[in-house]
C-alpha cells in the first residue's frame, strides 16, 4: 500500500503504530505525487457539478467545514484533482502483477 506521509503519520499516531511501523518500507525516493482520493470518477451529471460546488464553496474559516476540511488533510482549500502521478499506477497495474490486469479482482 502507497500512502501519503500525511495518512502514513496518521497512522503511526493509532493504536496499530507501533505494528505499522515495524512492518513498513519505507521507500528511498519519494513517489510521484497524486491525491489520495478523487471526487471525479463518475461521469458529470446534476450531481456530480453540485458536489464539486459544494467541496470548492467549503472555507477554512466556516466552523462547521473546517473538521472535515482538517481530516483529508486541507490547510487552506479544496485542490482539482492531479493526475500526472498515476502513471506508476497505471503501469504497475497493466504489468499484469497485481489481480491479473486492469479491471480485474485477484
């Protein structure tokens, strides 16, 4: 599993972090940067353009968004997606290494 230092720090920070960190490479280069989650894997629809209005319409300094906005990570506001760092993911997962290629479970 790929993690960002964000969630990785998280983590030691549980109860589990003591295992984690023991069990965990580190690796010596960090990774491409891409986001560790997406909001845009759905086709557009009404739904879709009202949610990504919602998420960029959220403000740091509103008491009632700045819990969740804290708890994915957001200092200041929401980002658009960025995409160039999946290529390593795409390539790992055309290799055919993991679950047998792309769109299949292993």
């Amino acid at each position: 599993v790929l993690l960002s230092g964000m969630m990785y720090q998280r983590a030691l920070a549980g109860p589990d972090g003591a295992t984690l960190a023991s069990q965990t490479h580190l690796l010596p280069e960090a990774p491409p940067v891409f986001d560790h989650c997406q909001f845009d894997a759905l086709a557009a629809s009404w739904k879709t353009e009202a949610f990504t209005r919602a998420l960029f319409a959220m403000d740091m300094a509103n008491p009632a968004h700045a819990p969740v906005m804290k708890l994915e990570g957001i200092t200041e506001r929401w980002e658009p997606p960025r995409e160039e760092g999946y290529d390593v993911v795409r390539k790992a997962l055309a290799s055919g290494r993991f679950g047998g290629g792309p769109g299949k479970r292993g």
